[in-house]
C-alpha cells in the first residue's frame, strides 16, 4: 500500500507532466509496485530497492515518454500500435499502457522470466491488448509480423545509439517513430550517425530535453521518424 509520500510522489509527479491520475489507474500503479518487489526478491528486475526510487527512476521517467505521444499523435493515441524492446520490467510500456488508451502494445524481452512477469503483472492489472515476445530483437526485426509494423518503437535501456537503430528501426512503420531515452551524454552518441540512420530509412526529428519531476538528472528522447 502506497504511503501517503509515495502516493504525493506518483500523483505530483504524473501532474507535472499534464497526467493527471484516476483512482483505477493510482491502484494500478499501487500493486505494479508491491509486486515488482516481491517479484524482484527472487529474480533481477531491477537493481532500485525503494519504493521512491522506483515511482521516479521507473514509473514517472516512464510516463515522460508520452510527451511524444501527445506532441506527434494528439488525436490519434488510441489507433497506436506500441512495442517496447528490451523491456525487462515493463519500462516504459506498461505505465504508458496504465495512463494511456492505446490500441495494442508489444514488450519484447530475452528473459524468459522477465517475460513471465511481465505476462502475470498485466493480466493482474487488467491491461487488454498486450502481447509478449520473447526473445533477442534481432531474431524478431525481419519477421514479417513485426517489421515495419508499429505506429511507435520505445527502447529504454537498450544499447549504444547506432546499434540501436540497426535492430530496433525495421520495427517501425513509415511515418512511424522510433523513440529512445537517453541521457545527458545523448549528443556524443548522436554526433556521425545522420547517415547511418538515413541509411536504415530514419531521420532524427528531434532530442527533447525532460525534466524528470524529483529527479535532478537530465533526460533526453531522441525521436526518430521512418521516411522511408
């Protein structure tokens, strides 16, 4: 049960970024955190032990991600197609899927038992519409049911940008997005890569500077668009 300081954390936290929370949503996020540390008790979901920790570090820089969502598909979030690469606990798929209406969302992992959590976490949350892939990105980038597939590709805590790009934009459908969370250090891994990215049909649209609320950490996400 969240304290009374956990629950101002997630709430403020959320209205900073213009979410404001129902109650349904707030007891979502109540039991996705007691069960990501039960759960992390026994395998290695994430390497944050406290509860203030996880609501900032993990759910709130999580919800960052719809500012993009907003911005490029004001009118259009619930036709969205999704996939998260490289979820692991669900970050940033499963908080934008709590505060979000969006059509379908993917979370792909290589750990068969982040994968089972990630089955148990979404089915105890009542999120319709959300599919696993289990598996190394790369074995999933030329398969015919998901390349150039998804409205928006999310990769949080992925690899270094080129490589990045090489796996997770065939994922992307044209026109689609390809969004990756970065942090201060974003525009060395940008700096020599345009003609890589134009080569695997994508252009940087833009690197939107995030304030984390509570968090005295820059963020930045790269949004990527497929041109062709």
């Amino acid at each position: 049960m969240l304290s009374k300081q956990e629950l101002n954390l997630l709430v403020n936290g959320a209205k900073e970024l213009n979410i404001t929370l129902s109650d349904t949503q707030i007891q979502q996020f109540d039991i996705y955190l007691d069960e990501l540390q039960k759960w992390n008790a026994s395998i290695n979901l994430t390497g944050l032990k406290t509860k203030d920790d996880i609501i900032i570090k993990h759910f709130i820089d999580s919800l960052s991600c719809g500012q993009v969502l907003e911005e490029y598909y004001p009118q259009d979030i619930s036709n969205l197609w999704i996939i998260d690469i490289g979820s692991g606990a669900g970050f940033p798929g499963i908080p934008i899927k709590i505060c979000y209406n969006i059509k379908k969302l993917v979370l792909l992992d290589s750990s068969k038992k982040k994968i089972s959590f990630l089955k148990f976490i979404t089915n105890k949350l009542n999120l319709p519409n959300v599919m696993f892939l289990y598996g190394r990105a790369e074995d999933y980038m030329q398969n015919s049911d998901c390349k150039s597939k998804f409205d928006v590709v999310f990769a949080r805590a992925f690899a270094k940008l080129k490589l990045s790009i090489e796996i997770a934009l065939p994922f992307v459908k044209k026109d689609g997005l390809l969004v990756f969370q970065k942090g201060i250090n974003v525009f060395d891994e940008i700096e020599g890569e345009e003609n890589n990215i134009e080569e695997f049909g994508g252009k940087i649209t833009e690197v939107k500077k995030i304030k984390i609320p509570f968090l005295d950490q820059i963020r930045h996400l790269v949004v990527i668009k497929k041109i062709k």
